[in-house]
C-alpha cells in the first residue's frame, strides 16, 4: 500500500457523453466526501455501489456538477486500495473543474503516468507481465490482438511462466542439496535427469516463442506497403481496404504523390498499410519525391502488396517491381477483374516465382476474403492460433524467453559435456531469473519505473 492519495481523469480528454476522474489510495474515501452530496455519505458507503450525486465546492456551496459516484473499498478493486470514482459530464471544462476542485484540498495529488496500474502491480493485484497486457490492450489494433491482451491480463501467460519456473526451481532445490551436503544421504544427481528436466522446461519455452512472431504481428500489425505503376487501382484497394476515402482516386496517373498510412484488419489481420505514389520515370519535381519514398517504404515494408492491372498487358515498371519483391514477402494483386483480362498470369508467377497471386476488383469490392486467407498463409502457416492458445505478444517477453532457452540449452550441452553441477546451476538460475523478469518477480527496481513511465496518466 502507498501513503498518499491519488488522482487522475481516467478517460480521453474531450468532447463525451461523461468522463471519469478516479482516486485511489488510503484517504480516498475520505478526501472526496467533502465535494460529494449524495443521499449516503461516501464514508457510509457500501463498497461497489453507485449513487447518483452533486459535486460541490465546500468553500462556497456552488454545485459544480452532477455525477454518479462508485465506491470500492480495499482490497477489491484495481489498485488493492481504496477507489473512488466519480463520473461526470463529458468535457474539458467540467472535468477540469472538478479535478481541479479534488487537488486544491490538499489531501489528494495528481497522478503519475501509468500509477494506478503500478499500484495494482505493487500492491500484488496483478503482476508485470498483466501491467503490461493492460496497456496492450488499450492499444489493440484488432479484435484478436485484443483476444490476445485480455488473456494476459486474466493472467494466462504469467501461469505458464509460473509453471516453468516451479520446474526451475525445483531442480535448483536437487542441485543445491548435492552440492552443499554432499555427505549425506541424498539421491545423486544423474546426467539424464537434468537432460530430462531442463528439456521439459526448454520445450514449454519454445512453444511460447513460436507464437512469438503472431504475437508481434497482432500487436504492432504488418507494415504494408502497396506498390504499383501509377492508375493500377492502388489507392482504390486502400479505400477498399480501410472501409473510407482515405486516398484521392482519379484516372489521372500520379495523382498520389506521397505515402499515406492506415491501419486496417483483414481477417482479422492487423495491417499498418502504406498507400505509395505510383513507381515510374518521371520529370515532375513532387511526383519524383513521391516515387522515392514509394521505394523507401517498398524497401522497410515486411509485406508488399503488388498491384498489377488485369485487362492490360504487363507493363517494362510491372517486371522492374515484380523483379524488386523477388525474395521478399509479396503477393501479386491482379486488380479491375471486372474488364476483360489482357494481362499474361503465367509470366507474373514466372517473375516472382511462389508468390500468392490473387484477383481482386477493388472497384467491386471482390477478392477481399481471398487476400486475408493469402496473407494468413504467408505469416501465420494458414490460421491464426487459436484463442486457447497463450500468445507472446511484447516484445521484452519474447527477448527474456530467448535469453532464459539460451541458459538451459548452455545447461544441457553443460550437463553433456560432464561440467561440474555447481556451473550447471549457474545456468539453470540464470533461466529461472530471466523469466521472473517477465512476471516482475525478479525485475529490478529501474526495469518497473521504464515499463511504467510509458503508460498514459489515469491509467
């Protein structure tokens, strides 16, 4: 429990239907009662319950706004301490006014960045790793990165660490008996059992890491860059795609002359989509600047989406770009298949051998489920995972369980190679402490102020 007391606008500050000021900590209660006016005073308030009330200024009376105001007394709430919340009219003025009002007494301060869900953290309401889940779900880019973050917020991923790292620290407890007592009468310790125990904790390891580039992926989403020679139906298949207008389609070739970026799902499939100026020579200063950026982001993409026109023959710029995404992760769009065909299909695959070639009108609006299912094939082997399925999505996890299966393989060509125990152990430790960094059991003191200071203030 901290000493002190709290306070933050807990939604967007804007125009809204209500905004939410939350206070947390051991005077909570107390310090807000003074500006609530409700038919139960907040200190007789039963915990989880909402009232309808006014807030006022005890100094002069004035009510400054309605509310309905929810108590919940330690430890069940989010922080383990005591909560209230007041929920007022949605605005940057009333919600100013009132949070304003709370600070002036004396008894409450504003928040850091992200304390509320330290407290929580601190207090053992949740772990590190379910701190960090919190601010992935707010950022969730799609249904099924959300899926993902409200697993790990539940506490999912920290179980199964949890469970690797009982075995860990069970074969540490046999270590350390047959080193420091080595004259008594305990059970020796064989090669093949510590093969056998490290592997079974190396193999739950690498299954977390296969999902580690899905995890990535929902997360941060694909940057996608759409390629193309100008007039192919790029921007058209990028307002397809978004659902809206977010790009100017003419029949004037050049007319996108910059990258546009959008984020969009397909098949649930997050997608950072970059919109590129048409790749061709060209004399116009602008429309030249455009081009170059159109290759800087064909080059940075982790996914190109070649556009090609259908019901033309392929164009000297069509072979350049198919000859350009050559090794890289491509799939060909035959895009306006609502004209006759005139495009010759055999020498595009014979361009970018193995790439998904997929027809689509992106006036029509068909081909769309077609393209999902040739991007899930491309990253994910054909399907996402499945929502059982515990999924590593940050970043810092995926490098600590890289670090901890580097330390149990070292343990087990150790163990081989008939290294002493006491350097086994060194080894096996190690793993066990990398993967306490990812449910904060053994993260420092510098590690949580880093995590934390990135979240947003109210939460």
């Amino acid at each position: 429990m901290q000493d002190d007391t709290i306070a933050a606008i807990a939604t967007a500050v804007g125009e809204s239907g209500i905004a939410v000021i939350r206070i947390s900590g051991p005077d909570a209660i107390g310090a807000a009662a003074p500006y609530v006016r409700a038919k139960v005073g907040l200190a007789d308030a039963a915990t989880h319950t909402v009232q309808y009330a006014k807030i006022i200024d005890p100094s002069t009376g004035e009510t400054v706004d309605e509310a309905l105001v929810t108590v919940m007394r330690a430890p069940k709430s989010f922080t383990a301490e005591d909560v209230v919340e007041i929920s007022v009219h949605g605005g940057v003025v009333p919600v100013r006014r009132v949070l304003d009002l709370l600070l002036a007494g004396g008894r409450i301060r504003l928040a850091e960045p992200g304390e509320f869900t330290r407290r929580a953290f601190l207090n053992g309401r949740i772990d590190l790793a379910q701190a960090e889940a919190v601010m992935d779900l707010i950022r969730s880019k799609s249904e099924r990165a959300m899926k993902v973050a409200l697993k790990q917020v539940e506490g999912k991923l920290s179980r199964k660490i949890r469970e690797i790292r009982q075995r860990l620290v069970e074969l540490l407890a046999h270590l350390e008996v047959n080193i420091d007592y080595p004259e008594h009468d305990v059970p020796e310790l064989t090669s093949a059992f510590l093969r056998e125990r490290c592997g079974e904790a190396l193999e739950e390891i690498r299954r977390l890491l296969k999902s580690a580039n899905e995890g990535r992926i929902l997360r941060e989403g694909i940057t996608t860059a759409i390629v193309g020679r100008p007039n192919v139906g790029k921007s058209s298949l990028l307002n397809l795609l978004a659902g809206a207008e977010r790009a100017i389609v003419t029949d004037i070739p050049g007319t996108t002359r910059d990258v546009i970026e959008e984020y969009v799902t397909v098949n649930g499939i997050p997608l950072r989509l970059l919109d590129t100026a048409g790749i061709r020579e060209t004399t116009d200063v602008v429309e030249r600047i455009g081009v170059e950026r159109s290759r800087s982001a064909l080059a940075d993409a982790d996914l190109l989406l070649v556009v090609l026109n259908r019901s033309e023959p392929l164009h000297d710029d069509d072979r350049d770009l198919l000859r350009q995404a050559a090794g890289r992760q491509a799939i060909v769009i035959l895009n306006k298949t609502d004209l006759p065909a005139k495009l010759d299909e055999d020498e595009v695959r014979n361009l970018l051998p193995g790439a998904a070639v997929v027809p689509m009108s992106a006036k029509e609006g068909r081909g769309l489920g077609e393209l999902g299912q040739a991007i899930a094939a491309l990253f994910f082997g054909g399907k996402l995972e499945g929502a059982e399925e515990t999924v590593v999505s940050n970043a810092r996890h995926a490098a600590l369980l890289r670090q901890a299966e580097r330390s149990l393989v070292d343990a087990i060509e150790s163990t081989d190679a008939g290294v002493p125990i006491d350097i086994v152990q060194i080894d096996v430790r190690t793993a066990w402490e990398r993967l306490g960094e990812i449910t904060g059991d053994t993260a420092g003191e510098s590690l949580i102020d880093q995590i934390f200071s990135q979240f947003c203030l109210g939460k």
